[in-house]
C-alpha cells in the first residue's frame, strides 16, 4: 500500500444519524491519519464529513478540504483544515477530489454522497481511473444497495466486479472501519492517472 499517500472519503453531511454511524467516522479519521494517509473529502465541517476531517485532525492527520462556492455560503466549510479549496462547481469539486487521491473510501451518507460513489464507481468501470474503490457497510447499513447491485448483476444490466479473470474489480466491501487498510492492502496498484480530460 506505499504508493497510496492520499484517500479521499465519502460520506453524509447530515448530523441526524444514529450514534454508531459517527463512531464510525471518528475512527475512520483517526485510522487513516494514524497510518500517515491525507484524507480528501467534501470540505465541510457537518455530519459525518466534520468528524473525518475533525479526528484526523486531532491526530496531526493532513484533511484536504474541496467545497464549491454556492456551498461556502451556508458557512458549512470547515476552518481548520490543512488545505481548503472553493471552487466553482460541484464538478470541479468532484474532479479535483479524483485528481488529489489515490483510492476512495466510502461510508455511510445521503444522495450526495451514493452520486459519488456510482459516479467514481462508473469511471473505473469506463477506465477513466483504476484507484481502488471501498465501501464501509457500518452497521449493515449499505445492504439494500448491496442487494440491488447484486441484481443488476444478476440480470445482467452491470458486470460481476469479481469474475474469474476480470480485468478490474470494481469495488470492494468491508464491513467495518477497520477493515480499510487491509482492503487497500490488497487492492492492485493504480498505474493509470485520471483521464481528465475525458471526464
């Protein structure tokens, strides 16, 4: 896992959510900062996303924050990060948090943030990228998803991401925090860089 100096996390900005879903974030910050990963993600200081950045943080962790203006607003940026970036677009955001990271872990969230998972889900498939792709399913709580993927798969709308001599594997589930890093561990090494300019 030594060429993977950068991850960056996906997850909801709500602060309404159960009790395991934070925890959950909180030792997701502080793993990936304690085993010396910057983390990239949405910028903001709400809900899940704050409590990344926050735990990071606190363990001197690097957080890389990529928020779009019409968000900054709201006043929902996080003030105490190591690099905060507005930009002018969700896109921009989007392809900028590609461009900063070396794989994708993705927790627990709302619409925002299964449109960034299909999204860089549907580039390594289109192989814009090969970063590897985690999915955290805390407390179960990607089963529905997990559940429709597979039949997609079934019927045949979505190709089975770990067939026998597959070029890639899409994503990969882990079902709890600290899973991550042995997941990333055994992820093939990216070797192409983000096609850009084809997104």
């Amino acid at each position: 896992m030594s060429i993977i100096r950068s991850v960056c996390v996906y997850c909801g900005s709500s602060n309404y959510v159960d009790e395991v879903y934070k925890q959950a974030a909180k030792e997701t910050g502080h793993l990936l900062a304690a085993a010396g990963l910057d983390i990239v993600y949405g910028g903001g200081r709400v809900g899940l996303m704050g409590i990344v950045a926050d735990a990071a943080l606190a363990l001197g962790g690097r957080v890389v924050g990529i928020i779009p203006d019409h968000i900054q607003k709201f006043e929902v940026d996080h003030a105490g990060l190591t690099e905060l970036h507005v930009v002018d677009s969700m896109h921009t955001r989007k392809r900028m948090m590609v461009e900063r990271s070396d794989a994708f872990v993705v927790l627990p969230g709302g619409i925002g943030t299964l449109d960034e998972m299909f999204e860089i889900i549907t580039w390594r498939q289109l192989q814009l990228h090969d970063k590897p792709v985690i999915i955290v399913n805390t407390n179960g709580f990607w089963d529905p998803l997990i559940a429709l993927l597979d039949h997609m798969q079934d019927t045949g709308f979505m190709r089975k991401p770990n067939l026998p001599g597959a070029s890639q594997q899409l994503y990969h589930i882990v079902q709890n925090v600290e899973d991550i890093l042995p997941a990333l561990a055994l992820q093939p090494a990216p070797t192409q860089k983000v096609e850009t300019e084809r997104l």
